[in-house]
C-alpha cells in the first residue's frame, strides 16, 4: 500500500550505498513507479544473513540479501548493462517516457556513460535529474571516495559525538545517507510540482555533506564568536542537567533522563529517596547542576540501579520527568507506542514471504503514508519495461538476453 | 537576500506556498527548509520570542533573544509576528492567519491546540483543504503520547541509542538534536506530500510526525537484518554494526599524529590497503576482516601514529581508498572545499553581521535555494496583520497595549 501523491510519476534510479537507494524508497512509497536499473552482473552478496526460501519457492540467495531488501523495497527493477551501446539506448528510451531520473555515481562514472543531465535533457526537455554526490560537484574533495560514515567525518559529526575523555564517535550505523536520502527525495518532489506548473524539468545536486552539515550550526558559531572549539559532552546538555545514560538493573541495561527544571530536579531527588538532596543548594539550579554533575549521577544512578528501565521510565514519566528505557530494536518492535503507529509494515516478499519494513515518521488522515510493497527480485521489471514500455518483440528481447544487454538472473 | 551562486531565472520551487510556522526547538528546521524551498514562511511566535532564542551559542556568552546561533541557523529566512496566543484575541489572530496559508507546522505537546482552539478540525471547518504537520515525541495519539520527550529519550525508545558508543562504557548520544532536526526534514517532505496530494484531489490533510519513529528511520540496515536473521544489532563504537567475521573492515575512526581518520577499506579490492600500508603485515587478516578488527587496529595504529591526517588521507585517496580526515569546527571553517562551493554564508543579520552560517541542502539549476537572514521578534507583525487581515494602524496599537501582539 502506497500514498498517491506521486502517482504516475515515474523515477529511474541508478544508484549504489544507502542515500540513493533511500530517495528511492520514499518516492515508491509516496506512489511513484520507481525502476532500479542494475547491471546484469549481479550484485554482492556480502549482507548479514538471509531468511530461506519459502516452499516452492526458487532459491535465489541473490533476492533474499538484507541490504538490498531493506535499501530497494517497493521499487521494480530492470536489469540492463549500461555500458553497452545498446543497453544505453534502452535506458535513453525510457528516459523519454520518465519523469525523473536520480543517480549517485561518481562524478566520472556519469560522464563516462554519457547519460549525464545536459544530454537526458536533449532527449526529454523537462526532465528532472538528481545527482547524490559525497561533497558535491565542484571544489577540491569533488571526485574523492566516501561512504557515510567517512562523510559523517567530514561533517564535524563523528569529532561532536563521544565522551570527552573518549575517541571521536560514529552515530549508530550513520547518519548522512538516510539523511540525504530524504533530503532528496523532497527535493526531488517539490521539482516535479515545480514542473507540474511550469513545464520547466532541473538538475538537482545533493551533496551529503553539506545536507548533513545543516546540523554542526551550533558548533561552527561558537568557532566564530567565542573562538570556542565545543568538543565532545557525551550524554550532558547545555540547558538541562542532569542529563545521562543511567545504570538499571540486569546486564546491559540503562534508562535515559533529561532533568528539564528546578521543579522537575526536585521531584526527581524526592524519588530516589532523597528529598534532603532536593533541598542541597549546591544542586538547586542549572548551573549548580552542571558543575556537581557527577557527583549527581552517582545519586541517580545509585536508585536506578534498583530499578529495570521500565519501571525507572515509569515512576519519573509518573513525575513528569523525560526519561525512556534503552530499548533494543527487538524491543522497539513490539513496544506499545510503535504498534499503535504501526511503524512496521508487512509486506509479502514472494521468494521469502512477509517481513515488515521501517516507514517513514508520518502517519496521515488521507493515508498519504505506507511502505509500496517488497524489494523487486531480479530483473522483475525486465518485461514489463521492454514489452509494455518500449514495445521490444519477444525475438529482440530474447536477443538482449542471449547478449547479456537484459538478463532474468545475475550473470556473473 | 542572498541567492546561490548560480543563474536562476525562474521563481524558487514553494514560491506561492504560504507556511505558518508554530513549532520550537530544533522542530524549527523544518520550516527552515521550506522557506529555503522559497516558501513564504510566518513563524508565529510568543511575544516573548520563541524559547529557541534562549539556545545559544551567544557571542561572548551574552544572551540576546535575536543572536541565539540555533534561533540564526533555524529560523533563517522565515517572517516573524509575536501573538499571545494563551489570549482569546490572539488565538482568533492565530486561527485568521491560517486561514490565508496553505501549512501549518506546529509542534506543541498533543492535544494543546485543541485547548488553544486551534485544533485541525476546528481550522478546517472553514478552510477545508489545510495542511497540517503535527510534530512530537511520541505522536499525537497512543499510550506513550502524553510522555515527556526530549532528544536523548527519543533516541532511546527509538532503539537509536544503544547503537551508538563504545561496547564496555554507556551508550552516548549523537551530537545535539540529531534526531528532532531529522524528525523535521520529515516534517518537512511530509508538507509537500501534502502539498501534492492536494494539487491533485483539492484535499488538506493532517500529517502526525513522531521523532521515535525518526530514529528508527535513521537506524537503516540493522533493522532490516534484524527482521531476516534476529540478530540483535549492539554498540560497536566506530565499527560497521554487522560483526560476522567476513564483514568489510575497517570502517572505523582511529588516532593518526595529530588528530583522527575515518579509515574504510575498498570493498572491491582489500588488497589496496596493504599497498598504502606496505610491509606491515596486513594482508593474511584479510580473508576474516571484521574477524581481525583488533589486529588490524593495533597494524594501523602503528603506521598512522607518524603521519598527519591530512597527508594519510592524500595518500589514500590516491589509491582510491575512501579514507577521510575527522575534521573539528575550526578546520571546517578554514576547508577549502566548502569555501569553493559557497556554502557556507553570511546572511547579513544586523546584529551579527560577520556571521557565517550554513547555506543551502540542495543546489538546483533553475530554481534558487533561498538563504535569507533569521528575523527579529515580530519584525513583520505590522506588515502581516495589514496586508493579511487589514488590521490597521489604530487597532495594531490597541491589541499591543492588551499585549496581544509584540
């Protein structure tokens, strides 16, 4: 089930990494006809673990990889080799009938191809191109390498993130790519309704870096106002203290807390049993907090380790107090809040069966919201595409195929 | 204003697109992203100033509700009138205001609209095809809607938090309000899902924007792989979150002469890490990577301990491994790169105006992205209340001294 806000608009991706594949998603979901193009040689297999085939399924390892599930869910997929003269026209082809066309090649590669934005627009006038480069396409790091967390680097992100006394940290998994990925994709919508009303297609350049940089403001203005280089806080807050990462009880277990006021400070040093702690004027306001954070954390952390996350989240959301158990994804998937919001959708993949997938954060009224449907499998796109679209007889198709130009299963 | 460096000929993509903008904190990049688009962006905020102005930093730690650097990056290019909107008359202004945009983005806790008589049913009984994007914790409805959020909660629930530090200490938080500033890019391509759903069938619609369904957005690949073999992704400080020992390493920060690097192998060709290190002993551990992580940690340790980071990364990079320099805020500042491509800019604020901030999320060739400065308090009351409601000069007056307006 998808939203209808993009119907019949029609996105050809070629992409590689996490941000391109991301964009994608969320066009699909939205209810555009998104068709990955992939080169008939196939694809790595080096993903973490794989679900079997069902019964009577046929058991292609290729269609059941996590990352390609995860990274191309509700698109269709046409297997075509692009450096091939012939494979080239038939891309060409259907950028005629195509409404947007996104890549995150390097730079070289895209010229290299000759599918590049000045010469789509010869063949569609009011095309929509979208580039994903790492920093862009101009400027001195224009053809470095990068993945996500070498740009996560660059940004100020990984030196921001960490304990003071520790190394330099990586958020989660990284951040840039779902960020530019999205970033992206509303570009990429607000271009197609700018087409809509003017008849006039664009290229669009996403550079992850600079998308991710929107959030190192803070960091960069302290630089020029105070000569202030802010280094890593860990789990503190500049407004608010305490702030942490807290102890609970068992193995690996920990609740976090954000003391926002006075008052809530107060009724926090009342719950740990504490209320001659409440009355300390050493901790009565936020900078009295801040300086004797430590010696705070040892008080709360005392009372939560008597606690599960549970029932310290509990009693402090019972006193009006932000704090939220660490949860482990296995965790968050079952948890109250996220099955009310049916964050998770099942889709039934049709060599795996049903798998939920993670959907974008917004719900609404008109169901402009939902996950498209499951990770093409291989080539799943190849017919309809040279038959439905381009008209190809059945000889010249079987002719693509005996050339390796289409193929219905990797290659390599 | 200030355009990007490219001809533009045509008008920016939200042109036309009126934006009342209610949120606070961090929330506000989504109407900071709009407006970059070109939409008319009117932040309707107290008359004391939305509490975003009280975020530093300061310039020599001085407070001033218009130099707050958060309230100069987030609101850039947004319109400002101050309305007491825990008054009657202001609420009536409020809901007037509306009632001339296309989006209203908001972010109180669940449920105060209502209160404030603002609520989604109540503006579109007369304007019937509104936008509404709804911001929170939490969500607008549920057990948990009426919990206390904040970053490092939301990132807890979320199943965010756990994945991130180093596997003997506490989970660490990322930098600042990483998730409610994505939670708002969500807010944000939401407005124009709305936006196009609206060109097309004439409908408004109400969008409700979780910042814990955000986090686990921004989780990715573990979730997924989660779902297919059930392992449960843990904390693996700088390393990939996927540890079969076959994985690709490194993908990892570690200590070089003066500083860090991000040090990542080539997927295709592992060997080319052994032609930057050579002789050191590295090739063996590569048919288990992820396997040997420590030992190839303690290898290149070595190595890097002589070199600056700038040199490791140019002598990477020439091999084509995409190996980066952990850059701080100065040297971000002082990056050729970014000053090439104009982005970061100075948008002339007349109380900061040697300011440099960052510019434009995506660069287009025909429509501007627009960077204009962060507005003072009520700087458009006047101007807004005329020519949107007619309410002239004599009236303005009074509704300011019942403190109404600022």
């Amino acid at each position: 089930m998808s939203a209808q806000a993009l119907n019949k608009i029609r996105v050809l991706e070629l992409t590689t990494a996490v941000a391109g594949p991301v964009a994608g998603c969320v066009l699909a979901d939205m209810g555009a006809e998104v068709i990955k193009i992939e080169s008939p040689g196939g694809r790595s297999l080096k993903s973490p673990g794989a679900p079997p085939p069902i019964e009577g399924a046929p058991d292609h390892p290729y269609n059941r990889t996590a990352f390609f599930n995860e990274l191309h869910r509700g698109k269709k997929l046409l297997s075509l080799d692009l450096k091939h003269e012939d494979g080239k026209n038939i891309f060409l082809r259907l950028v005629e009938t195509a409404d947007v066309v996104m890549e995150n090649f390097s730079p070289k590669i895209v010229g290299r191809l000759g599918i590049d934005y000045a010469e789509l627009k010869k063949i569609k006038n009011d095309i929509i191109c979208v580039s994903m480069p790492a920093f862009g396409k101009s400027g001195p790091y224009e053809s470095r390498a990068s993945y996500g967390p070498g740009i996560d680097a660059m940004s100020g992100l990984s030196h921001l993130t960490g304990f003071p006394d520790g190394n330099p940290g990586k958020p989660a998994q990284f951040y840039c790519d779902q960020n530019a990925g999205l970033t992206a994709a509303l570009t990429v919508m607000g271009a197609v309704r700018h087409r809509n009303r003017t008849g006039q297609g664009q290229y669009i350049e996403l550079a992850m870096l600079e998308g991710e940089m929107q959030l190192i403001a803070p960091a960069l203005m302290d630089v020029m106002m105070n000569s202030r280089s802010t280094n890593r806080t860990g789990n503190r807050h500049d407004r608010f203290a305490p702030q942490g990462v807290y102890k609970c009880k068992g193995e690996n277990e920990w609740v976090a807390i954000t003391v926002r006021t006075d008052l809530e400070w107060q009724s926090l040093a009342n719950l740990i049993g504490k209320p001659e702690v409440a009355k300390d004027n050493r901790f009565i306001d936020l900078d009295g907090r801040q300086m004797h954070h430590e010696d705070i954390d040892k008080l709360v952390e005392n009372w939560t380790q008597t606690l599960t996350p549970q029932e310290a989240e509990t009693v402090m959301q019972g006193a009006g107090i932000p704090a939220g158990a660490l949860l482990n994804l296995n965790e968050a998937f079952t948890h109250p809040q996220f099955q009310h919001r049916n964050t998770l959708v099942h889709v039934e993949h049709p060599e795996m069966g049903t798998f939920p997938h993670t959907r974008t954060a917004w719900r609404s009224k008109n169901k402009n919201e939902g996950v498209a449907g499951p990770a093409p499998t291989f080539g799943n796109a190849n017919k309809y595409v040279l038959s439905d679209l381009l008209n190809f007889s059945q000889e010249e198709q079987q002719k693509l195929k005996d050339l390796g130009i289409v193929s219905d299963a990797p290659l390599s | 204003m200030t355009e990007q460096a490219h001809e533009t000929k045509s008008p920016a993509i939200l042109e036309g697109i009126r934006v009342v903008d209610l949120t606070t904190g961090s929330f506000n990049y989504a109407g900071r992203l709009l407006a970059g688009l070109g939409a008319e962006v009117i932040k309707i905020e107290s008359t004391e100033g939305d509490p975003l102005r009280h975020w530093g930093p300061f310039r020599d730690d001085k407070k001033d509700i218009e130099t707050g650097g958060r309230h100069l990056h987030l609101d850039a290019g947004k319109r400002s009138i101050g309305i007491d909107l825990d008054s009657l008359e202001g609420q009536t202004l409020a809901k007037n205001i509306i009632g001339n945009c296309d989006v209203v983005l908001e972010s109180f806790e669940p449920g105060y609209l209502e209160t404030a008589g603002l609520s989604f049913e109540s503006l579109t009984s007369s304007h019937t095809d509104l936008i509404m994007v709804s911001m929170s914790h939490f969500g607008q409805s549920g057990p948990y809607k009426d919990y206390h959020g904040s970053e490092i909660v939301d990132v807890a629930i979320g199943g965010y938090l756990r994945l991130t530090g180093e596997p003997d200490r506490e989970p660490v938080k990322p930098y600042d309000d990483l998730v409610i500033q994505h939670t708002a890019l969500h807010a944000a391509t939401a407005a124009v899902v709305g936006i196009m759903h609206r060109d097309n069938t004439g409908e408004g619609d109400w969008f409700d924007v979780a910042a814990i369904d955000a986090a686990l957005f921004l989780i990715g690949g573990p979730t997924q792989s989660y779902f297919f073999n059930g392992k449960v992704a843990q904390r693996n400080g700088n390393r990939l979150l996927f540890t079969e020992p076959q994985y690709l390493y490194p993908s990892t920060i570690r200590p070089c002469l003066d500083g860090y690097v991000h040090a990542h192998g080539n997927n295709r060709n592992q060997d080319l890490l052994a032609v930057l290190m050579p002789d050191i002993g590295l090739e063996p551990l590569f048919d288990t990577p992820m396997g040997n992580a420590d030992k190839i940690d303690e290898l290149m340790d070595l190595w890097l301990s002589t070199r600056d980071k700038f040199e490791v990364v140019r002598l990477a990079q020439e091999l084509r491994l995409p190996f980066t320099e952990v850059l701080t805020p100065e040297e971000i500042l002082r990056d050729p790169h970014l000053e090439e491509r104009g982005f970061l800019v100075n948008l002339e604020h007349p109380l900061e105006p040697n300011l440099l901030q960052p510019g434009h999320a995506a660069l287009m060739s025909e429509t501007p992205w627009i960077n204009r400065r962060a507005p003072l308090i009520g700087e458009h009351t006047d101007e807004i209340l005329q020519t949107l409601l007619g309410i002239d000069e004599e009236e303005r007056a009074e509704l300011r001294d019942k403190g109404v307006i600022e």
